[in-house]
C-alpha cells in the first residue's frame, strides 16, 4: 500500500503492484462498489505480471478507511451505501491523484475500471487530462454520460445479460460513439470477477485480452 493525496488535501491509501521486469506502462485499477478488495488486488497484480505498474486507489476511504467487502447480498448493500455517501467528482479528484503518481515516472498512464470504477474509468476520460487510454468494464452510469467526449482512447466491455444495464443503455453509447470498440459478451455484470457467481471465465478470458493488447497499442507497450 502506498499513500496518495488528492487535489482537495484527502489521503488515501492505494495497493500497487509492479512487474519483476521491465514496465511497460502506468496503470490504474479503479475499484468496483467493493473497495479494493481481494479481487482488485488480484487485478492489479494480473495487470503486473503483464508488465503494468498498476495502482488501485482506495476511493471508499473518504468514507471508511480500509474498508473491504466480499460479494454476499449484505456486502452489496453495504457497498451501495457507502458508495452513496461519495460524489462521482469526489472520487476522479481521488483517480486523477493517482494518474499523477505514476505519470511522475515519465510512462504513459491508463485507467481501466469495473462496475462503479467502469462508469469511472469513462469519466476520466472525458474529462481528466494526460491519459493514453481508458478500459470500462460494465459501467451502469456510462449511458448518462455519453454525450461527454473521450480525450484519450476508449474501450468499453459489458453483459449482453447484464440486468442492471439495459442494452437500450449499451446501444445508446454505441449509437453516440460508433467508432470506440465496444464489446458484449455472453455474460452478466461483473462477468470478469472471478469471485463472483456471474463469472464467466471465457468472456473474463477474451476481454482480459482484449484490456492487454488494446493497453499495449495505446501506451506504447506492444
């Protein structure tokens, strides 16, 4: 864990993971409603072992510190809640500490999100600056925010079964962005969560490579 700070004077604690050998880029892990739990840990460090230095920022620490949930009914009610408590432009002062953190090492910097961090990642394309790229996994509030313009490279992955994202709301955003790849799997939301029962480790498989090789063109990587 490493300590950041935001624009607005919070500190907040973010897990870092880096390769053994040679980094090929920045990257930061933005968080599901979950905080950065086992799961984004284990992200962070996939993103690693592919030569990322990846940074998963802890955007629940404005409202608990440390705070840790699983995937169980009261865990997501939980997170519900205290997702409620923060503010999106709360949460991208928190994203954007940790794009400069590692822009300070000179490497290109991307986001990649999932769920809450999904409908992040996109917002900090729009409207953050200094992004080589951005990956939104099933971002729910990415529909609301379509009309915003990407200032970087996007793209975008969700669940053709995904009942909390209508596909009304992914062809809204395709309709309004043609030209961004987005893809749909046979899947749910958080169908890339291998700790979850909506996991579904081919469409988890494919748009892991997908992340990999689209990261590895935008950043100079590959």
């Amino acid at each position: 864990m490493v300590e950041l700070q935001a624009g607005d004077g919070h500190t907040f604690g973010a897990y870092r993971a880096q390769p053994d050998g040679d980094i090929r880029a920045g990257l930061v892990v933005i968080q599901e409603i979950f905080g950065v739990n086992s799961h984004i840990r284990n992200v962070a460090d996939r993103f690693a072992a592919a030569g990322f230095d990846a940074l998963a920022p802890a955007l629940f620490d404005r409202a608990e510190r440390g705070l840790e949930l699983g995937y169980q009914p009261d865990d997501i009610d939980r997170g519900r809640a205290v997702r409620g408590q923060l503010s999106n432009d709360q949460a991208l002062l928190d994203v954007d500490a940790a794009i400069g953190f590692l822009a300070q090492t000179g490497r290109p910097v991307a986001v990649v999100g999932y769920c809450w961090g999904g409908s992040l990642a996109w917002a900090a394309a729009t409207r953050l600056q200094g992004l080589a790229g951005a990956i939104c996994y099933y971002g729910g509030e990415i529909a609301k925010m379509a009309d915003e313009l990407p200032l970087c490279p996007v793209m975008l992955h969700f669940g053709k079964t995904d009942h909390s994202i209508p596909m009304e709301d992914v062809e809204t955003v395709r309709a309004k962005h043609p030209t961004l790849p987005l893809y749909t799997y046979s899947a749910g939301h958080g169908f890339s969560c291998d700790e979850r029962g909506s996991f579904h480790a081919l469409s988890a498989e494919v748009a892991l490579n997908r992340t990999v090789e689209f990261l590895n063109t935008h950043t100079g990587g590959g």
